[in-house]
C-alpha cells in the first residue's frame, strides 16, 4: 500500500496500523498466539497488541479480541460513536469487509470478512451507572 494510503486511513482511524495487524494475525493457523499477554480471570488474557485509543483490549480463548473505546456520557453518545467507527473501519480495512445488515441494529453492527471466516462486531455496552464504551471484537469462526 501506498505511503499516502496509509497516511489517509491514519488520519481517518488512528487505530487503523493495529487493526489492520490483528486481522492478519486472525488469519493465521495460530491466530492470536502471538499477542497473548498475562493472564486474566477465566479464559481471558491481555491482549500484547492495543489498538491506539482504545483500552482494556484482551483475548478470549483463541480465537477472540477484544477492546473498549473512550467512555461517554450517555448511550446515544456510544450509538453516534459506534456508527462512526464502523465507517472508518471499513474505510481502514478496504474492500472485502461488508457490514451484515441482517445482524446490526443501531447497538450493535457487524463486519464479516468475504474471503476469511472472520468478523468484526461492534457493540455499545453500558460499564457502569454513568459509562457507555463501544466494544470492539474481533472473532475467528472454526473452519
């Protein structure tokens, strides 16, 4: 990819370098293997690869990431938000990613990869009595 491409999906999601390496590491035989940090409660561990901007990012198992975007005030917030980073993830990540509209609702969207069994969803999720977060989660289907 052109140097200026990668300036101009910088520019429009300045997550868009790490996200661009988790697909890839999806898409490996390992999957996230290679990023997989301490452990956490259950079958969680820290995520060794954090997208810029975002927080709390962890693996689940082997075949799931995740991460929390900044907290906002109220959900409509989270929603304007949500449907802004879909947007740009889709812009980040080029052709091959199509929103499932038979799965997204105005909480929830979803991105499915059209060559590999991987998917995006994110959701807006309340974290406490006055937080909202969109969680970001990448999911790698078992063939």
């Amino acid at each position: 990819m052109a140097p200026s491409a990668v300036r101009c999906q910088e520019s429009i999601a300045p997550f868009c370098s790490e996200l661009r390496q988790v697909v890839a590491i999806a898409t490996t035989k390992e999957r996230f293997s290679s990023i997989v940090g301490k452990s956490r409660e259950g079958n969680f561990s820290e995520a060794r690869l954090v997208l810029t901007g975002w927080s709390d990012c962890s693996l689940y198992e082997a075949g799931t990431y995740t991460c929390d975007s900044r907290h906002f005030q109220t959900a409509q917030e989270a929603e304007q938000q949500q449907a802004t980073m879909l947007q740009n993830i889709q812009a980040c990540l080029g052709e091959g990613w199509v929103e499932a509209k038979d799965r997204s609702s105005a909480r929830y969207a979803v991105l499915q990869h059209a060559k590999h069994p991987i998917s995006i969803t994110l959701s807006t999720d309340q974290i406490d009595e006055k937080q909202q977060v969109v969680r970001l989660i990448v999911f790698v289907r078992r063939s």
